[in-house]
C-alpha cells in the first residue's frame, strides 16, 4: 500500500468506495431513463463503471459482469492513444477488441474524463450492447461471419466530443453505418449524458476530499480489494486445480471445442489461470478477444468468492493470466469475435468453477444451462428496421448450497444482470405476439438443491424477417451437476412457417422467412447434491408448480405422494428412500 493510502482513515476510504459505487449507479439509472431502444430501457443491456487516471477500473454498478471486467482495457487504450490530448469536456468512444481494448464490437464504450484543479483524476464511462451497428446481419450478431469485418463497425480510440464540442463529422459516419439510426441516436446521446453524471460525481467527491486526499483513496480503494483477495487465495489449498468445459459445434459444423485451465493457487496468496491446451481459435464467431477472457476470468472467481470483497481492478493484482495466442481465449486478428461475450465466456466460467469446486466444493457452483435465443429483423410499414431480441426463452440457472437454480434468467455472463423485458410492452413495439412463456416441468437438474427450469417459448412474429440463430444449447446438455446432483435436460427449437409444417432450427445461422413463430424450450440448469437428500415439502412445492411430475419426485427424488397429490406420503417415501441407499 501506497503511504498515502496507508495513511487514510479507513472509514473515509469505506465512504469514498461507497460514494464512487453510488456514482455509477446513478448512471446507470440515468441510462435506463434516457436510452431509446428496449435493449437498455428494458433488458439493461449495459454497464457504467469508473476508473482512475491509471486507467484502473474503481467502481460499478450491478450491470453485465463481463462488460465491467475488461473496462480497464478500454481505458487504459484512451490513455496510449491519445497521451498528452485529453481534455475538460472530452468524450471518447470505441469498440474494437483488437484496436482499443473492446470485448466484441456491438459494445460500444462511451469515456469522459474527470479533473481536478487541471489534473486528470478518473474517468466515467459507460459500455453498451448496441442495437444494430452494421455488418452481414440486422442486430449485430452474424453467425456466418468468419472474419471481424462481417461483424459491423471498427472503431478505434475516437474523440467524439472534443472540449465540449461534438464531432458532427464522427456522428454521421456512426448513423451511416446502422440499420436503426432513430434508436441509435437516442443511446448514444443517453450514454454520453450518463458520463456527465458519472463525472460530476467523481469531481464533486474530488473537490471534498483535497487533491492528496482524492488520490489516496482511489489507490486504497483499490489496495483494500487486493489485501482480500489475496486472503480468498490464501484460504484455499495450495495447488493446482484443472478444469475444462466444451462447446460442441464451430458455428458452421458440429465438433467438440475445448476451453482448459489450470488454476494454480500459492501460500502467498497469489494465484495463476493458465488456458495451455485450450483449442485453437475457431472458423465462427464464438473466438474470445484477450479483454473478454480476462473479464470471464474476473467474473468467474468474484463470483465464486465472498461477495463482500470489493469488485474493481485492485482485486486481481495478484493473479496472473495466461492465455496462447491464435487460441480460442487469445485469437490473432480479423478472427471474428461478436459471440465471445456469451459464448466462450460461459465456457471460461464453467471450466474455472470446475477447477474452483476441486479447492473448496462447499463454495462449488452447478453449471448453468446455455441459452438458445437469438435475433429476428424486418422491416415495419415505414420501411425503417426492428430488430428484436428473443431474450424471453432464458434457460434455468445452476444450483448452490441453500439455493435452488434461477428457473429463466439471462446469460451466465450476466449474472442475472440482464433483465427479461415484460412481453406485452414487446408487443407494442415489435410485430410479434407471445403464445407461450411458462417453466418446463421435469427439466431442471436433480439435486438437494435442483437447478432452474428453462422454459416453454412461443412467440408469432407477425411480418417478413431475418432470424439469426443463437442455439448454443441445443441438443445436448449444456449445465453439469456438483457434489452429487445432475445436469439439466437440453433445450429444442423449432419453426413454423404460417401455414407451414414445423422444421428444426439450427444451432447457428441466418434464415429469411415469412410471417412465422419460433417454439422453443429453453436448457435446464444443474443441480447441487444428492437428489435423495432434497427435502421432501420443497419436492411437494415443485409438484404443486408443475416443475417436477409426480413420477418424477417417486424415480429421482425418492418422494411419494398421497393419491390426491395434495401431501407428501411420509411413510412411503421413507421406505423408497431407504431402499435407494441400500442400492
């Protein structure tokens, strides 16, 4: 620790922490109220975070875990790019994984810079999933794409505001070079209003606290984060701790790909993730830049920690990260990339938990299941594009010791970050009308805690449309159950062409269809222990909520229930119990 760090009274560190969390959390609630398209106001698509004039990420608020773990990359790119030209009044915008320490390109990064007294002190700034930035498909995510340049937009380190003043020339090239420019507009001017927040506060706790001071707490802010988590490595066994998840197809044909880690943990309280062996970078899309592995890394250990230990950039000063480049978690450019924040992220997250529960399984997470859902764009009768998420047909989430697996949540990158939006404000804004969204029974992964559902999906969308294909889970099953439990039941995907006969839909790819509607039932996560163990009344609850049929809590769980199915037999399942553990 710094001596000046040192020397700050702990409780004004702890205030300056909270008062910098509450900063981008305001942020974030001036996003939601500004932004345009649904995928902000609605799924919360976005994350404001802050850093200081190291570049060092400080602060965030709960938004995507993925976007906030590699905001340091985007800043400290600012930093190198445009050393000895930053300004009051500046605003900066990139996107490019290779270029600019983005994560994949439809997540732009909006970065204002903070003084105080004429010094650079901080920036705030704001990372945002983009509703359509060009490229081979409407919604920015293109399943056939094979190079980064299929993907949309490029953008390098820009000063968009230069000394308060905008760069009307940059504006149009961005609105140039989007399918949906009304919505565009709007978020970038919601993003970069969302900064202006972000600055404010960061000057105003400055101004308060004195220059010396201000600085100090930014680095024991970050000092405090590193002292813990260098105590989370320390308590675990030393060693090294392997692990490693699959997906199961390129994008383009079925093969299995792999994702391997060694996590190696020192008495020192050090630690090194090492992805030697993992595959090399793949043909599609789904190849993870080096700043989104290092975001899936932070996520997956925070999320396995102790959530009281700080989240910002300090906390992982004693961890080194290595990852082979031309490798799926490292891959050479113009490798395409758009998926990476999804998937190889889920699979990072999966193999680093494997190894994590080998070192204290009482802390281990079940696996959560893949989503399936993907993107379908037309035109309305204006001629101007919707492009609409089908965010609704979540999978169910794993289980962990106390806790039964989230039955329809977003992405496991998320971590429940990502918001499922209410269908009848989507059918006011999209030619779509909802049929279906009910859990699945039977689908989730046995356990004494059992994971999530996934759900029963079907939505008619009312008008011409290309759908890009997001089915990662597919097929197969995409969670894994720890200390005895079970993964859940693979998810299906369907569509039906008005008047038309159903046909499969594919795991990845672009189709262009008529008027038609999309079943699907979404992945079950895993579970947590023995199923035998899991309390009789929560099985009795599932029966009641049609998540479990009644055959199923006599076969997996052990538990009888009376004729009318209103109770639970006790003698009954007492002796299927028993007979169960004598074999």
């Amino acid at each position: 620790m710094s001596g000046g760090a040192a020397s700050l009274d702990p409780v004004v560190l702890a205030l300056a922490q909270n008062r910098l969390d509450h900063v981008s959390q305001q942020m974030g609630h001036v996003m939601v109220r500004t932004a345009r398209s649904p995928i902000f106001s609605q799924a919360h698509d976005f994350s404001c975070f802050l850093a200081g004039a190291d570049g060092q990420v400080v602060a965030q608020a709960d938004g995507i875990p993925i976007h906030t773990g590699s905001g340091g990359f985007a800043v400290r790119a600012i930093l190198r790019d445009f050393a000895g030209e930053i300004g009051p009044g500046d605003v900066f915008l990139l996107n490019d994984p290779y270029l600019a320490g983005g994560n994949h390109l439809p997540d732009w990064v909006a970065a204002r810079p903070a003084f105080l007294n004429g010094r650079l002190i901080g920036f705030a700034c704001n990372r945002a999933h983009q509703s359509d930035i060009g490229g081979g498909a409407a919604g920015t995510y293109n399943p056939e794409a094979t190079e980064l340049f299929h993907e949309g937009v490029r953008l390098p380190v820009l000063k968009l505001i230069e000394a308060g003043r905008l760069r009307r020339d940059l504006w149009a090239l961005l609105m140039a070079n989007t399918r949906t420019p009304d919505l565009q507009d709007g978020d970038l001017r919601a993003m970069i209003g969302s900064t202006r927040i972000g600055v404010e506060g960061i000057e105003a706790l400055a101004r308060e606290l004195g220059e010396a001071q201000a600085e100090a707490a930014f680095a024991g802010i970050l000092d405090h984060a590193d002292k813990r988590q260098r105590a989370a490595f320390a308590a675990l066994p030393p060693g090294t701790y392997r692990g490693e998840e699959r997906t199961d197809n390129d994008c383009f044909e079925q093969r299995d790909v792999w994702v391997r880690v060694a996590l190696t943990v020192h008495t020192d309280g050090t630690a090194e993730v090492d992805f030697a062996g993992t595959d090399p970078e793949m043909r599609g899309f789904k190849n993870s830049s080096y700043a989104n592995t290092v975001s899936a890394v932070y996520l997956a250990l925070t999320a396995f920690f102790d959530p009281a230990i700080p989240r910002n950039e300090g906390r992982f000063r004693g961890l080194t990260i290595r990852a082979p480049e031309g490798s799926i978690v490292n891959p050479r450019p113009p490798a395409p990339v758009t998926m990476c924040t999804v998937f190889v992220a889920h699979e990072i997250v999966h193999a680093l938990w494997k190894a994590l529960a080998q070192a204290d399984p009482a802390r281990a997470c079940a696996g959560w299941a893949k989503n399936i859902f993907g993107v379908t764009a037309g035109q309305r009768p204006d001629g101007s594009t919707f492009v609409f998420y089908h965010s609704i047909a979540s999978a169910g989430a794993g289980a962990v010791a106390g806790r039964d697996g989230f039955n329809s949540i977003g992405h496991l990158c998320t971590l429940g970050g990502l918001v499922i939006p209410e269908v009848e404000i989507y059918e006011q804004l999209f030619p779509v009308r909802f049929h279906r969204q009910e859990f699945r029974c039977d689908s989730a992964g046995p356990g004494q805690w059992r994971g999530g559902s996934g759900v029963h999906y079907e939505a008619e969308v009312r008008a011409p449309a290309l759908y890009s294909f997001r089915g990662e889970g597919l097929r197969y099953i995409s969670s894994y159950g720890v200390a005895g439990g079970e993964g859940g039941a693979a998810g299906e995907m369907e569509i039906v062409p008005a008047g038309g006969a159903p046909s499969p839909a594919p795991k990845f790819g672009l189709r262009r269809l008529g008027p038609a509607t999309l079943r699907a039932v979404s992945p079950g996560g895993g579970g947590f222990g023995d199923p035998l163990a899991r309390a009789p009344e929560a099985v009795l609850r599932d029966v009641r909520d049609d998540l479990v049929s009644a055959a199923a809590a006599r076969a997996t769980y052990g538990v009888a229930l009376t004729p009318d199915g209103r109770e639970v037999d006790i003698a009954a399942t007492e002796a299927l119990r028993a007979a169960a553990k004598r074999g």
